[in-house]
C-alpha cells in the first residue's frame, strides 16, 4: 500500500504543505503537527522526516522559530522553492 519516498520527494512534499497553508516567513506551521501527518505516509517515521527538515534549513528553504519547535519557508528564496517543489512532484 504504501510506497518507498526518495529523500527529494519528501522534501518537496515539506515545502508543499507548508506552501498550501500559507506558511512563508513569520506565519509558521508546528514541527511537530507536519512529522505526524507525513510520518503515516513514509517509512522510517519521524526520524527520517527530521532529518530531511534540518538539511532544508542548512539549504536555507527553511526558517525555525521559537526555539525549533516551528518551521516557515524562507519568503526571501521564493522562486527558488516554487521551481524546486514543480521539478521534483512533476516528474
């Protein structure tokens, strides 16, 4: 039923939500709400996923808030994320 993500699939699917809800610079979505939602979807659950985010943010697509526990896409690389995310589900 469930199939194996590769590591830029979820990563597009990341940004994806967060790009959905609106959530681009100071409007930001919980950590911990976006690990649940996806983890019933990926194998290898939360750990997976988090590692995924950290490397999101040394990439710069992401911005933490309050202290970690929530996350934003980087409103100042906008187009970059746009085409990252088209790229990736579009093929």
């Amino acid at each position: 039923m469930s199939r194996e993500y590769s590591d830029e699939e979820i990563k597009a699917d990341i940004m994806n939500r967060l790009m959905r809800r609106g959530c681009w610079g100071g409007r930001y979505m919980p950590l911990d709400s976006l690990v649940n939602w996806l983890s019933k979807r990926i194998k290898r659950d939360g750990k997976r996923i988090r590692r995924l985010i950290r490397e999101l943010v040394k990439e710069g697509y992401l911005l933490i808030h309050k202290k970690g526990k929530t996350i934003s896409l980087n409103p100042a690389i906008n187009k970059e994320i746009i085409e990252y995310i088209e790229g990736i589900i579009r093929k």
